[in-house]
C-alpha cells in the first residue's frame, strides 16, 4: 500500500497511527453510526488500509501505535483471520459495511463500541485485554466461541440480531441518492445462535447490562471468571432458548435482575460461585420451560424475589445452600408443571406473599432447611412424596395446612404426614401434631377393605385413632351415667341374698363397663327386665371396644415417642 493510493481520510489515519493519535470523524459528540450508510468518502476508511496499517503500519520510536479511529464508514471486509496484532485496535462509532474476521487472531485490545456491524466472526480469537463492544449494533451474529479474553468483555446495552418481524426501528433509512447503495438487509436470524460465547474464557467479568439479543445468546460451557451481569436485559427468541449456558462456570455473581426473556432460559448444569439473581424479572415461555437450571449449583443464593414466569420452571437437582426466595413472585404454568424442583437440596425455599401458583408443584425428595409458603400459596396439585423439611412457616392451623396433602398426585403418602407432625412438634404444638396424625390415620382409613375400615370408623368415634383421649373419656361417663341411673331406678335382683354385698348402682355399671376390674357387683346380681338386661350387655360389649381402642391409642402413642 503506497501513500499516493490514500484517500484524504485514510492518509489522516495513517499518519495518526504511529502517535496513538484519535481521529475523529463525527460531525457531533454524540453522533451515532446508523446511517453510516450515508456517510461520503471525506470520512470512508477501506478495510484494506486498515488491515495494512494494523500489520506493516509504520512505527514511531518512543511512541505507541494505536487505531484510533472515530465515526468511519468501513467499506470492504476488514480481515484479519489468523493475524498477531501488537496495537490495540479503537474503532469507535463505525459503520461496517461488510463483516469483522478475526477468526484465530492475537490482539491486545480491541473496542468497537456504539458501531454497527453486519457481523462479527471471532472465534477463537485471543485478546491480551478487554473486548468491548458496548452499545454496538450487529444486524448479524457475533461469534466468540472459543474466545479467550484476558480481561473483561463489554456488552452493555448492544443489540445483537433481528427483530423476527424484520429490521428494527434503528435500521439505516434508505437514502436519498441512489448513488449510494444501502446495505443489504440481513436474513431473520430469530432461532439462530447469533451471540456465540461457547467454550469462551473471560478471565474478568462480562458486563451486558441493558442487552437485547433477539436470537440466542449461546454460552454453553463457557468460563468466566469474573461476575457475569445481565441486568435490565432483552433476550428475545419466542418458543425456543434465548440462551444456552448448560455448563457455564462463573466465578462471581450471575445478576439477572429486571431481565426480560421471551424462550427458555437453560442453565442447565451450570456452576455460579456466587448468587443467582432473576429479582423483578419476567420469563415468557408459556408452552415449554421459562427456566432449565437442573443440576444447577449456586455458592450463596437464589433470588428470584417479585419474579414472574409464564412457564415451568426446572430446578431438579440443584443446590442452594443460602435462599431459594420467591418472595412476591408469580408462577403460571396452567395446566403442566409451574415448579419442578425434585431432589432440591437448598437452606431456604421462601413464597412470602407470593401470588397463588397456577401449575403443578413438585418438590419429591427435596431437603429444606427452611419452608415458607401460606397455604393459600399452593396450587390445586402438589407432588411432595420424600419432601424433608426442619421448619416450615409461617404458623398456621393444622387443618388449613392438611388440605394440601390431600391434593399430592400420588394419592396417601404417609411421609408427608410425618414431616408436617414432626414440624409442629418442633414448635410444640402437639394438638396441631395429634390433628395431622388423626388425619393422616382417616386417609389411610379409605385405602382399607371393608371389615378394616369398619374398625377403623370405631376407633375414629370412640378415641380418635388414640390421638383424642378426652372422646373415650366423655364415653365412659355418659354411659356410666346411663346405666347408674337405670340400675337405680330398677335395682337388679340379687342372685345369692344371703352371701350379696349391698348393691350399688354406680359400682355395677363400673363392673359392667370395666372387663378387667371388678368390684363384686356384676356376679352378685342380676337385672330383672329385659330392657336392663340387654343395656347391661350393652355396656360389656361398649366398655371391651372401648377398651380395645384405647389401648390401641396408648401402644400407637407409645410407639411413636
């Protein structure tokens, strides 16, 4: 490339490079590249000079070489595939007509922020500092797969693809001259994974707050070593994943808070060192899977605090040690699963004040410290076969809390029963304790054939299965009350007057009712009418059920202490 073969803006360039010097070709501080398209040839850089001047540019001694370049409209195909670039490379608020290759290459630094680019192809690209392309606008995909990045990656407020409608409303206007061809539109790339950062190192942090991807972003297997933040972000691929991040490792916290997704969010196996935060954001895939974090594991917290999902979410497997906190959230999912969190191993599952779930609820096998939800929380079909729990809150009624095992999918589930006695006697409430086990005795009860249930009806009135011993006792006195004043009323007649102790009408029905103890009335007399005689049967064979039942209660009480 000779010097006479330069136009007037890339003799500028060249000449500026060797100091590090900026050129600035923006006609306002804050002009942006969108219409770059229309930009003449006083600020039109060939991607050939520039792919010279980064290879075999000249050099100044004792002076930094530096690109520095501001608001160029870029013509041709700026390649560099495979190259070992030893400046850094600022390509501020530039309009690329065709795509970025720097497929292998070795760069320094590299900044393409608030530019537009068709696409950018850099895969396994290696950079000794920060990627950025903060604020850029990439019709195309962007490819880093592969990618080791020393320092941190910039994505702030970007927009990658396009819309599924078509372009967007920031796309260049069609100019005036027809001299001046427009770019050529990009192909829908909805479903494609048109941010690429699989298998990619970040040896910082990657920063894409506020950035919309319409598409997937992919960064499956990827490693950051740094916080990854996707706060205030758009990602938009409806009925398929928005983003892939199966096996992502990052080494911070994963912020996700005011996100907004339209797809599956898949983090699949993923491992964050710090906390996972989706507060205040919404998750749209209402046929499939809003959230895949099975197998997921966090290093402090989940918070999902105000969040709302139209899907199911898929936390089978995954392991919070701090909170899993769904506090004032929204969970729809009408008609399949609205949570599956199976084999959830976590501190703390809070639903303070969240709105009732619509959607199936499967914590099966799950181990909670912690369990807060209202009972008015929970949707019309639970599955909690296995669930453990040492405090479950806030306090509530035993029967208000019973209504919901009797909607668990698999029918009796004993388990459930137990936990829900040993948290309320964690707390020492044991009448709420004896209400679950009565209850839980009555659904048994159903599972029984006939002649069982029929015992079991008699246990049920006469002592509450033993967990109502007051009921035996109201028994006893009533029909200790019935035959006393009977037998005095009528006394029995004795059967041996001569060898009869006094008669005593409260001691016979004793004698009557008590098959063990006996105080030498029921052998001494007799009833002298049919009536009293079938009453005194009566109450021999009230006082053997009696007796049975009670002691059943008694060893069922016994047992379980």
């Amino acid at each position: 490339m000779e010097i006479d073969e330069l136009t007037p803006a890339e003799l500028r360039v060249w000449q500026a490079f060797p100091r590090g010097t900026e050129v600035n070709f923006r006609t306002t501080p804050d002009e942006e590249a969108t219409a770059g398209n229309t930009w003449g040839p006083e600020r039109t850089l060939r991607a050939e000079v520039l792919r010279t001047l980064l290879l075999n540019g000249p050099r100044t001694a004792g002076e930094t070489a530096v690109l520095k370049v501001a608001g160029a409209r870029i013509t041709g195909r700026l390649d560099l595939q495979y190259a070992a670039v030893d400046c850094p490379v600022h390509l501020w608020a530039c309009y690329f007509e065709e795509e970025v290759d720097l497929y292998g290459a070795q760069l320094r630094r590299l900044s393409l922020g608030v530019s537009v680019l068709p696409s950018l192809h850099a895969t396994a690209l290696r950079l000794d500092d920060s990627l950025r392309l903060t604020l850029c606008r990439v019709r195309g995909p962007v490819r880093l797969a592969g990618a080791r990045i020393t320092g941190a990656l910039f994505l702030d407020r970007a927009r990658i693809g396009e819309p599924a409608q078509g372009a967007d409303a920031t796309s260049a206007p069609l100019p005036d001259d027809a001299s001046v061809p427009p770019i050529p539109p990009v192909p829908n790339r909805r479903r494609e994974d048109v941010l690429q950062l699989n298998g990619a190192v970040i040896e910082d942090h990657l920063s894409a707050r506020g950035l919309t991807v319409h598409g997937t972003l992919r960064l499956y297997g990827a490693s950051i070593a740094g916080a990854l933040d996707l706060d205030e972000a758009q990602l938009n691929c409806p009925a398929g994943v928005a983003l892939r991040g199966a096996g992502l490792a990052v080494g911070s916290d994963l912020n996700a808070r005011y996100l907004t997704a339209n797809g599956e969010l898949c983090l699949k196996g993923a491992t964050i060192a710090g906390t996972l935060g989706l507060s205040d954001s919404r998750l749209d895939n209402p046929t499939d899977t809003t959230l895949h974090a099975s197998t997921l594991s966090v290093g402090a917290d989940l918070n999902a605090m105000r969040l709302v999902s139209n899907g199911r979410i898929n936390l089978r497997g995954a392991r919070i040690p701090g909170q899993l906190n769904f506090a004032y959230a929204t969970l729809s999912h009408p008609g399949g699963v609205a949570l599956r969190a199976s084999s959830l191993v976590a501190g703390e599952l809070w639903f303070r004040e969240a709105r009732p779930i619509q959607g199936m609820v499967s914590l099966r096998r799950s181990q909670l410290d912690l369990l807060h939800i209202a009972p008015e929380t929970w949707p019309d079909e639970v599955r909690l076969d296995g669930l453990t729990y040492t405090t479950l809150a806030p306090h509530e009624l035993a029967e208000r809390r019973l209504a919901l095992l009797r909607r668990d999918r698999d029918g009796h589930i004993p388990f459930s029963y137990e936990q829900l006695t040993a948290a309320y006697r964690r707390i020492g409430d044991d009448g709420a304790a004896r209400t679950v086990q009565l209850a839980k005795q009555r659904r048994h009860r159903a599972t029984l054939p006939p002649y069982a249930r029929l015992w079991g009806y008699v246990q049920d009135a006469t002592v509450g299965y033993g967990f109502r011993p007051v009921r035996a006792a109201s028994w006893l006195f009533s029909l200790l009350l019935i035959g006393t004043l009977a037998y005095t009323a009528e006394r029995p007649r004795a059967l041996k007057p001569d060898e009869a102790p006094p008669f005593n009408a409260l001691f016979y029905t004793l004698d009557l009712l008590l098959p063990i103890i006996g105080f030498g009335q029921e052998h001494a007399y007799t009833p002298t009418s049919t009536g009293l005689q079938s009453l005194a049967y009566a109450l021999i064979i009230t006082g053997w059920v009696l007796a049975t039942t009670i002691a059943a209660g008694v060893t069922r009480t016994i047992s379980r202490q």
